[in-house]
C-alpha cells in the first residue's frame, strides 16, 4: 500500500514536509512552501525543475516545479514561498500491494495536502525501467545516481525527432541513442541520412557507408518529378521540355521491355504510351541512348525551327547531365546488369544485413543541385518498400538536418522530399517505416511532420520562433519545462512524449573519443593541417576542387577511341607522307588552319572511305595537325573528335 509514499526516500528523515496544497486546476496546483532553515539538509532547497509529490489518501501525485517566488504579502512575508506545480502522474499500489507509476491524474489532491521532495524510491519506481524494452541514454538530473531509460519501441514506432543548437552535443546524442537502438533491436535496419559526412565511424563497423563512390542509384529508379529535377538542376523544368519527356520516356520504358525478349538489340521503336503500360513513375529500366534517339527522332520530322529549337536544348541538358562525373552514381552504368533493383534496395536497406544492419548515406560529396532529388528517392522507395513487403521488415529512418528536406515554407526546398518525408511521418507505422528527426531550427521544419513525433529530445534553444514551435508539439502538462532550453548545458535535454514515463531534464551519457561525430574529407584524402600556407598549398587544392569534377575513366575512354579511329582511318596517308617530303608537310603546322595551303606537287593518296566514316574528309586538316603535332592535341583532339563522328 502507498500509505506512506515517501517513506524510504531522501526526505523521509525531515520532519516537516516542505509545503501544502494552496488551489488546483486541472493541470496545476499551487503549493505553499516554507522557507528551509540552516540545519535542513541539502535536498529540503527546492528550486525549479524539481519533482514534488502531493499525498492523498490513495496516491502519491507527482508533479515537477516550474515557477517559485517569494510571497510578500500578509504579515508572514518573506517565511514562506509560493511555487507552480504540473502535475505529471501518480504512484498507487497495484493488486500485490507493489508501487506503481501511470500517467495522468485520477485522483486530484485537496486544499492542504502536504507536498514534499520526491525522494530516490519514488523516482525509480517512475523511471528505472531497466528491461529488454528500454534502453539508457543517461542519467536523470535530479539524481544522477539513476540512469535515463527511454521505451525502445515507443521510441522507434511512434516516431521521434531531437533538436539543439550547434554546439551541444546534438550529434553525440543521435548517435548514442542509434547505438543503443542497435544493440536492443537486432530486426531493425536503420538509414541514415548524413548531410556533414559526420557519423562514418561512430558505430563499430556495424553500417555501411555510402558516397558518391561506391553509391549505384540508376537514373531509371527515379520518378518523373525527381528525373525533371536531374535534368534542370534543381531549377524548374521549361513547361514544352517537360512536355516532351512525359510523352517518350514511357515509350523508352516500353522499348527495354521489348529489348528483353530479344538475343539482339532491335530497331528503336516508338510506341504508344498507351501500349506500354507504363507510367512516367513505373520503376522499370530504360537507357538513356533510347530516350535520346527518341528526341532526336521527334526533332528530325519537325520544320519550324523555332520547335526544333526546344528538343534541341532538351537534349543538351541530358548530355550534359549524363556526361557530368559528379552524376556517375546515377548515370555511369547504369543499364550494366539489366534490372538492378534488387541490388540498390539491397544495398540501400542491408537486406540481409550480413553484419551491418546499418546505412549512413554521406551527402556532402554529392552535386549540391541534386541532392535534396537524392533524398527524396531514398526516403520514397523506403516508404514504398515498406508498403508494397507489407511491413516485412521494419526500418528506421534518420534525417540529419531535416529542415532542409522538409522546410516550413512550402516555397524553398523539393517539393517531392518533403513529400516522401511527409508520407513517412504520417502512415508509414502502418508499413513497418519509421521516422527520426534531427534539426537545429524546428520554426524551419514542417510542423506537420513534427506534430507526427511521439517522443521529443529538446536540448539548449535559445530562439523564442524554435522554442514556440517545440512547445506547440508538445502535448503534455510539463511543457512549461521548455522555458528552461536556454540554460541547459552540453549534453543536458528535456525528453518528452510518449518514450518516456515523465516529461524530465537529463544528461546523455558521454561517447568515448572514437565513438563522437566529426566531419569527414569529401576528396581524395585529408590535407596535411601542418602544412605551409602558400601558393603550392591553394595549388593543391584546386587539384583537389578539379578532381571531383572530372572523370578520369571517361577521358581515358574517350581518347583511346578517337585515337583507334584516326590510326584506322589515317594510317595510310601518314605513311604515305612519311615516304614522301612535300609542300602538303604545311598542312600540319598550327597556323596553317587560317591561311591557304600550297597545292601538293605530288598526287594526294586517297582516304579509304565507308558508311562510317562519310565526313572523314572535312575534318582531315585537323586530323594530321593531331597526329603530327602531340603539343596541339589537348587543345584540338576534342573538336576532331567531335566532327569525325558526325
């Protein structure tokens, strides 16, 4: 029976209790408290933040003190204070006679009910709730002597987010409470979205990390809207180009389709939309040489030029795109393997996890205009891999500054992330998909997708905008507590909601030095921090700044193809020149492209010509300035290469 619920606790050796009931309302009451004196101990000084408990005859309410002032008035002034008391919960016996702790009031306390100090048996019966289905992140504040359990599966399922400043230990907190995520749900694979290429190495080899390296996301698996958004880069699609896509890429769709039934590749084929069965969001492959012959097929039948103009840069947007190193993630081989899907969605989501149950897709290395269109793939197919396995394997996703991905004002940001992360929050429970948030400025983020977050991590916030939006979500009694966010220290948080038993100020558990998130090299490899600053310093890094945007393999590629070429096509007549001193030696000097060249006193050889090589001729001044003169190549082996394959 709780017939003396304090007994046992830290106050049970002062005689007096600390104060009395003063009024009630439905979720505060007033408490009369009385000045403590020299010789009471350290625990009789309250102060706010402090949980009191109130005894009626069958309970012990609990309630945490969020406003205390001197009382001025009357001839007792200045013996007594006057303090505001939430009420959170009370303690009752259960049918063993064992002390209990719910949610709620049932019972409300009356006029001169005594209050007193919450004492160390009283809180552990709220809050040590060490089993299999909790996990510590800290310790209480009010007790440092007793650990801070969250309830894992109410953490997980019902959704949660953690907001702070820079510089208070946001990151570390995150990845504490990923770690212990880990060790207490081994069926759960975790996605991680990492903008500062931050959390690479704080779990122990147990996930994989991704970059634009080692990341395969074929251009194919993204919807119309997030391929739109590839193609403009991050601008708003032209309206008659946008037009022209919706109508052939189903028609590129359907020609890969037709292509699988056959040992050879046919003839391109434009059919009907309609015959296809495919959608512009169908999640099928499609090459983008098929989409390409088919602009350029649409381009040849027109004769107004100013329509022609359109499919025109149309397609030097795609080459473009698809030419860009920095897109290689989602261009480069992208039809090598035929249908991929299963293994982008098994690398994405580690099914099976084979020791790594874990993804941290690091962002900082990708095109800053594409990387919102990114996450919004990822986030859609982890919402639509939920929905269409029913569920079959749960899976948590993090975003790391989500109000980037899903800001407030429906303006800024991708329409389509916002979407994919709005689809999350609000049903994907329902499909075993569920969402955590981590943001320094909450007014930046849908409030929507915030309200859908049972359980809240409120660290230090000193903005009046981000500390209204927290506390507008949060629904329990104790969000007064968050008038308290500006004078938390490092590491300290109020959690909220439905992972916890009360609404109560802790202290995340420190991470050992390996385990704290730092930002990473998005290069080659580190810069040497001692080195000298001077020109040979900025030199390297501009090589640095240049490599990420060239593609090695492809210029290789391209010149060892175009050199094939020439020595097929010029051998002969190189030879013959070789054999030969004539006034045609003219042609292969530089200046020579600008003025006129001495007719040959010798009969010119005749270049071996075929259905390939038609234009040969035209470009053959170039050609032999390349082959002659290794100094010009850089500089005019790409325009003779351009025009030898007209």
């Amino acid at each position: 029976m709780v017939s003396e619920p304090l007994q046992g606790g830290t106050r049970a050796s002062v005689a007096a209790p600390l104060g009395s009931v003063l009024s009630v309302n439905g979720s505060q009451a007033t408490i009369r408290l009385r000045a403590p004196s020299p010789s009471d101990r350290d625990e009789a000084h309250v102060t706010v933040g402090k949980f009191l408990g109130i005894r009626t005859k069958r309970s012990l309410v609990l309630g945490v003190l969020t406003e205390i002032s001197i009382d001025a008035t009357g001839k007792d002034a200045g013996s007594h204070a006057i303090g505001s008391l939430d009420l959170l919960g009370e303690i009752t016996a259960n049918q063993r006679g064992a002390p209990h702790f719910d949610r709620g009031v049932k019972e409300y306390p009356t006029i001169g009910d005594t209050a007193d100090l919450i004492g160390s048996e009283d809180l552990r019966v709220v809050f040590d709730h060490s089993s299999s289905d909790s996990i510590q992140i800290g310790q209480l504040q009010q007790d440092t002597s007793l650990g801070a359990y969250v309830n894992v599966d109410h953490l997980v399922t019902k959704h949660f987010a953690v907001f702070g400043t820079t510089g208070v230990g946001k990151s570390s907190g995150v990845a504490l409470i990923l770690q212990e995520i880990l060790k207490a749900r081994d069926d759960l694979r975790i996605l991680l979205i990492d903008p500062h290429n931050e959390y690479g190495r704080c779990f122990n080899g147990s996930s994989q990390v991704l970059t634009p390296k080692n990341l395969k996301l074929p251009f194919w698996l993204f919807n119309f809207e997030e391929i739109v958004d590839v193609f403009f880069r991050g601008r708003p699609g032209v309206e008659d180009e946008v037009a022209i896509l919706s109508e052939l890429i189903p028609i590129a769709k359907g020609n890969v389709a037709h292509t699988r039934q056959t040992v050879d590749r046919p003839t391109l084929r434009k059919t009907s939309s309609r015959v296809t069965g495919f959608t512009l969001d169908t999640p099928v492959p499609y090459r983008i040489e098929d989409l390409v012959a088919l602009i350029d097929e649409s381009m040849g039948k027109l004769e107004n030029r100013s329509t022609w103009s359109k499919y025109h840069r149309l397609l030097t947007r795609i080459e473009t795109a698809r030419h860009d190193p920095r897109y290689a993630f989602m261009f480069e081989n992208a039809n090598v393997g035929g249908d991929t899907m299963v293994d982008v969605l098994s690398q994405l989501f580690r099914l099976p996890p084979k020791g790594r149950p874990m993804t941290i897709m690091q962002l900082a290395g990708f095109p800053a205009e594409v990387v919102d269109c990114v996450v919004s793939v990822v986030c859609r197919m982890a919402f639509e891999f939920g929905l269409w396995s029913d569920g079959a394997f749960p899976l948590l996703v993090v975003c790391e500054e989500a109000h980037r991905y899903a800001p407030a004002d429906r303006t800024v940001g991708f329409g389509p992330t916002r979407k994919a992360i709005s689809r999350i929050a609000k049903e994907g429970r329902k499909y075993g998909v569920y969402l955590g948030l981590m943001t320094q400025r909450p007014s930046e983020l849908d409030a929507t997708i915030i309200s859908q977050c049972s359980t809240l991590f409120a660290m230090r916030m000193a903005n009046e905008r981000d500390q209204a939006i927290v506390r507008a979500a949060v629904s329990d009694a104790a969000a007064s507590l968050l008038a308290f966010l500006p004078s938390l220290g490092p590491r300290e948080v109020f959690a909220f909601g439905e992972g916890v038993p009360l609404p109560t100020r802790l202290r995340f558990r420190e991470l050992p030095d390996e385990s704290i998130p730092r930002g990473e090299s998005v290069g080659h490899g580190r810069m040497d921090a001692g080195q000298k600053m001077d020109e040979a310093f900025i030199a390297s890094v501009i090589e640095r700044w240049r490599g990420a945007m060239i593609s090695n393999r492809g210029m290789t590629e391209e010149m060892g193809e175009f050199e094939t070429l020439a020595t097929d096509e010029f051998s002969p007549l190189q030879s013959a020149l070789a054999r030969k001193s004539t006034p045609l030696a003219r042609v292969a000097e530089p200046a020579s492209y600008f003025f006129p060249v001495d007719p040959p006193t010798a009969p010119m050889p005749r270049i071996r010509k075929s259905a390939g090589n038609t234009d040969a001729c035209s470009c053959v001044v170039f050609l032999l300035n390349y082959q002659a003169d290794p100094r010009c190549r850089r500089s005019t082996c790409w325009a003779s290469a351009r025009l030898f394959r007209l």
